[in-house]
C-alpha cells in the first residue's frame, strides 16, 4: 500500500477554505487522519459530522506537535493569535500554511509570531471563492483546476516549498507563485476592489425608502454584478484592512475614473464614452477565466 | 383557422432586441408577415437568411402605411429620426412600440416627432439584456417569462395599449406599467449605473501595463461583475446619454458611498466595514430574479 503524503493534517477552520481542503486530500488519499480547531463546537461537530475531520481537536499543544502539516483556515484577521498559540509546539518537521486571501500581513504577522519556526510556513491563497460558507459549502472539488499562489519566504527550504506544493496540488489546484507584495496588489485590483464595490452598490440601494420598487426590476446585469455583494461581512471586513493601503489606492483609481465618466456624461460627449466603453469591451471579451 | 393577431409589422432594427421579437410572434402564430428595416444590408440578409424577416424593406412610406404594428427596435439615438421619417405615412390604424432601454428621452421625441399621431406609439421596455448583439443573438425565447414594461402616454386609448400589450405577452413577457419618469429613475438605478460601474473597471484595468498579469490571475468575482462591460458600446453610449440625469444622480450618490468606505478603511474602522458589508449582504442575499 502506498503511504499517504501526509499521516497527519490539523486544520484551523472548517468551513469553505479548511473544509474543503481536507475533503479533497481525502478522496485523493493523501492524508491518513485530520484533526480540527475552530471557534464553534457546533460548527466542529457539523465538519465531523460531513466527514470533513475525524477529530475534534481538544489540546493544540498536543495535537500540533506530531502533525505533518497544519492548515490556517480561518478570515485572516485571526492568524497572528493562532500562529502565537501553534508556535511553540510545532514539531520540528510540521509545515504551515495558510487559505488567507492577502499575503503580506499574513506574512508580517508569520515573522512576528513564528519566530525562527518561520521557515516551517509556506504562505498560500487558494483562488476559489463562493459566495457561501461554512463546512456545507465545502466540497472535495473546489480546488479542481482552480489557481493556487504561494508566496514563499526566504527562509523556506525547496523541500518545504515542495511539500506544500504537492498538498495543494493533491487538491486539483494549479500552482503559481508570487512575492507576497505582488500578490497583494494584483488581487487589489482584480478581486478586492469588485467585491467593495459590489458591496457598495447593494448598501446605496439598501439605504432607498423605494428599494422593493428598485429590487422589482433588477435583471441579469444586476444579478452577476451584486452576485459577490453576497459574500461573507466578516471574511471582506478583514480582507479589506489586511490589504488596507493596496486597496485604497485602487479605490481611489477607481474613483477618479467614476469622476471623468461623470464628466463626460455631464458634458455629453459621446464620443469619449463610447470609447471608454469599447477600451472596457475589449479587455473584458478578450479575457477568459483559465 | 384562427386570424392572427397581426397580419403585418415591420421591424426597423433586427438585431438582438427585434429579431427576438420577430421570432417569438412568429412562433407563436401571431402575425403573418415580417418586412425589416437597418442600416445594414448585410445584416437584414442576415436576418432574412435566419427566417426573422420575410422581406427586406425597401420603401418605408408604402411598408408602415398597411402596417399592423411598428416596432422601433435601433439604439435609442435612433428613433427621433425614424419617428419622423415613418409619421406622415402611418396608418389610421398602425400602432407603434419601441424596445429602448429609457423612456423619457424616446417620449419626448415621440411627441415632437409624431404630432397628432401621438396616440399610436404605446412605449415599452423589454428587461431581456444580453451581452450578444446582431441578428445571429436573436431567439424566440428571449422574452420568455421576462418583464416588459410599458409606459402609455394620457393619448393612448385603453384599445391600443391592450394591443401592444398582446404583442409582447405573445412573446411569452410579463407586463408591468410604469410612468417613464418612474421607468428611467428605476432603470439608472438597478441597470444603468451597474453597467458604467463594470465599464468603468474594465476600461481601468484596461490602462494598466501589468494588465495581463492582472488579468491571468482574475476569477469568478471579476467575471460575473464585468460580464456586462462586454456590452455593446454603442448602445450604452445612447442608453447613458438618453437618461444621463437620472444617471449622473445616481452615479454622485455611489461616489459618495465609495468615499464613506475609503474614510472607513483608511481609519481602519472594522465596525463600520462590516455593518456595511452586512447591510448589502442582506439586501442581495434577501432578493431573487422574478
């Protein structure tokens, strides 16, 4: 029988990320036994309950000591108190890393908490969002052909480098790789700023005395637009601060771009729009998600 | 054998919009004859070759003198002047509707264009977009459980507006009546801005030099928010201008709501973040397309 590539997983947060992590290293037999932390017992037990964890972990210190491999799965605003609490008692050949959405304050707070243990995390972003989470949502499929980014550290050993890899490519995933600064700022652009301003569009219209009028003849447009204003509050709160200063100079791009539009509607000038929507057009229809 | 309930319309314009129309009455036996009008040679052979059309038009005076029903089916920069080059040859009993996307810019033209034929053109607004646009897009199932919305003039008789109503519940729509300062308030609100929004991330990713870095990294967020700046620019160009008040409203009120949350995020203040991702969370997750 061939041995698995991991005899022991310990995953902090079981919902959508964790979740579904553990569930597709499962079904491609890498992983003998997966232990999990979370917040909620209830939560805890639901996760076991699905056969995403055989355990509920009850002492990190025991628990992070003989594992192979330790997953940070929750919003990432909780990282740093987890890595303080793993740092002690992580083994000498456990390996860390992580499903948050922003790197360098991950990172930031990675040298800060780990201390020389640093080289055992490999930071990583799986690019498989959903609108819904918790242990429900997750599913063994999620990564299946997804991107994943690692962004690794200058004192990750190859081999740490290529443990890591060979989990997340255990799930279906194709690896990238970034430096965490560069990571941050393309998904800024590409990922943080729709999301805040999804977000931004369904709370204006929140704020109407007329919105079940509004609501009433919402069509298609709306319906993919808003789509991801369906996301977590509290993952795109912390999301949000932990790529605070990448984000804002988006945001404000973006205003300044809203600011010429107005201009040229105020103005009339329908040749600029025109162009400005055909420049749009032709990026959009030349891009294909891979 | 049943009559008809047209024995004859002509389209002007048979792209998306009125070649569905066409297809869908023809499919439903509800008229006998098709004449086309459009700018294009090439694209009313296309629409005959597709069976939307019967004949290509050649003489609009003869064509709308014996016509059951008009359907002014171009961008709304348009039809002022088609109003004007159709009114002397209409018939006594020729009824017109439209398939722009604003209304109070095609009413007000229609009543300086149409004079004392004012009565005959009942206004509609099919809520059926699609990012696909020509004759190749049509399909006779386009409006099929969608809502159209007219917005009858004081001049119509209850006789012409129940007739044009027919049309398009013969295509499968669901009528819903609205003045057209409600229709273009509403429309800027849940259509017309989402839609410059999604332009206006396109076209600024679009400037970038990282710009294909960016993009092999976007995903399911960035493809279902810009999925409508794939539009046709030509149309959202007229649509903008058409109803650039209620428009231009709008979009001050979402750059305000934007420069509440770049002060929210710059001051790091989590609380208010997430109350008002919260907020929209719940405005979109509570709402479903009718």
């Amino acid at each position: 029988m061939t041995q698995p590539l991991f005899k022991k997983i310990v995953i902090f947060g079981v919902g959508l990320i964790g979740g579904s992590f553990a569930l597709a290293l499962r079904k491609a037999h890498a992983v003998d036994s997966v232990v999990g932390f979370g917040r909620s017992a209830a939560t805890l037990q639901q996760a076991q309950q699905l056969g995403i964890i055989d355990r509920i972990g009850q002492d990190v210190a025991a628990e992070v000591g003989d594992a192979d491999l330790v997953l940070l799965a929750t919003p990432v605003g909780q990282m740093a108190e987890l890595m303080a609490r793993i740092a002690p008692h992580l083994g000498t050949h456990t390996l860390i890393t992580d499903g948050g959405s922003t790197k360098s304050d991950v990172v930031r707070e990675a040298y800060a908490q780990l201390g020389s243990k640093v080289a055992q995390f490999v930071p990583a972003h799986p690019i498989a969002g959903d609108e819904q989470s918790g242990p429900a949502a997750a599913r063994a499929g999620l990564y299946l052909g997804k991107k994943v980014v690692l962004t690794p550290l200058p004192e990750n050993t190859p081999q740490a480098v290529a443990r890591v890899q060979a989990a997340w490519q255990a799930c279906g995933a194709n690896i990238h790789q970034l430096t965490h600064g560069e990571h941050d700022q393309v998904f800024a652009a590409v990922s943080h700023l729709p999301h805040l301003l999804s977000f931004a569009l369904a709370h204006d219209l929140a704020q109407r005395d007329n919105r079940e009028l509004l609501l009433s003849f919402a069509a298609s447009g709306f319906r993919d637009f808003t789509r991801i204003a369906a996301s977590s509050p509290e993952m795109w709160r912390d999301i949000c601060l932990a790529n605070r200063e990448a984000l804002l100079k988006e945001l404000q791009i973006y205003i300044a771009e809203l600011n010429q539009m107005s201009t040229a509607l105020a103005a009339g000038d329908a040749a600029q729009l025109e162009q400005t929507f055909r420049t749009a057009r032709e990026l959009r229809a030349g891009w294909t998600e891979k």
